[in-house]
C-alpha cells in the first residue's frame, strides 16, 4: 500500500470522524450557546468590567466565569439553604455585590437578595441578571 493510499485513508477517516459535529454546526447556525458568550452575559460582564472595582467581590453562581470575562473579584453563591449560613458566607467573603441570574442563580440566594432588599441597591439589570450593591449594616456606617 503507497503513502498516497495511507494519507488519503487517514484524512477520510478523520472527515468521517469530525463530519457530525460539522453538520451540526452548519445546520445550527447562528444558534447562541447558553454561557458567557451569550448577549446578556456580555452585556453583565462589560458593564462590571468597567463599572466595578477590581478590588470589589462579587458573588455570583459562576465565579469563575465571572473573574475571567469581567475581570473582578468573584465568590461562588454559598451552597446552603440556610439564610444565616448565606448572611455569614457572603459577610465573610466581604462582598461588595451580588449578581443574580434567572435560572443560574440558586432559590435560596435569590431569596436571600429579596430578604436583604433594604440593603441592596440595583446597580444594573437586563433581560437574564440583576447586579445589585451590597449597602452597609447601618445607617450610620454609611458616614
């Protein structure tokens, strides 16, 4: 058997390997991936990219995601159902904001940011998230 043969082999082995996912590519189209590259999600990360400080901390389901596209602090939501356990977690942490998201973000914390709603001020919205400050404990803390 010559080289050409072998080659020739090998590549049509390789397009018969990769042809179902191409198919799938070309049949989806402009199909948007749920994840960070999703227009709401550029639009999140932009707006806490340039309106955040990179020293604040944000809490938020995906902080790893987070970090990367918008280039801040970032702690994931506390994985409990317990509010006290969530209260202390996210005071811990020292956040600064929490990012809720409508399907990403967890029940117990976005029941969490509605029980500390006279605490929170809403920084940012669009269709998929809600960036909301952290405000301090006290009236008076705040001079």
């Amino acid at each position: 058997v010559t080289t050409h043969r072998k080659a020739s082999f090998a590549a049509l082995l390789v397009l018969a390997m990769f042809a179902p996912g191409l198919l799938n590519i070309m049949r989806t189209g402009d199909h948007e991936l749920d994840g960070p590259q999703q227009k709401s999600a550029t639009e999140a990360f932009s707006f806490i990219s340039k309106n955040v400080s990179h020293n604040s901390v944000v809490v938020f389901a995906k902080p790893r995601a987070l970090a990367l596209y918008a280039g801040c602090s970032s702690m994931a939501d506390p994985f409990t159902t317990d509010p006290t356990s969530i209260h202390t977690q996210v005071m811990q942490g020292k956040a600064n904001y929490l990012l809720i998201h409508n399907s990403l973000t967890s029940e117990a914390m976005k029941r969490y940011s509605r029980v500390m709603m006279k605490r929170l001020t809403r920084e940012w919205s669009n269709k998929e998230f809600i960036l909301y400050k952290i405000g301090p404990a006290t009236p008076s803390a705040n001079q």
